[in-house]
C-alpha cells in the first residue's frame, strides 16, 4: 500500500492508542513467517507511535 495519512494527536491520545493496538495484537506470535500481515503491520505503526512520543517527550 502505497498511500499514507497523516493524524495529529496530543501525546495522551498516541499512548492510548498505542496501548490500544498493543493489547490487539499481543495473542500473536512475533514470527513474521506466521503471524497475519496485519499484525504485521500493526506492530510497525506500535513502533512508529513509539518514537514519536519519544520525540514528543524529549521536547517536552
């Protein structure tokens, strides 16, 4: 998939989702070869959601 979104949230809202998808995904194995493609994927946004609280934090 080759398009993307942008979403602006406070750090609050980004840690509740993060958290949110965490807890969706936390049944499943971390062996890519099988484990669902959107798990998969899931767990890159978790990651991507990480370094920008991160960020977000540092900042603070």
């Amino acid at each position: 998939m080759s398009e993307k979104i942008t979403l602006e949230l406070s750090v609050y809202q980004a840690a509740a989702v993060r958290q949110s998808l965490f807890t969706d995904t936390k049944g499943y194995t971390y062996d890519p070869t099988c484990c669902p493609q959107r798990v998969i994927d899931i767990r890159q946004a978790i990651v991507s959601l990480d370094e920008q609280i991160e960020e977000a934090l540092k900042e603070e």
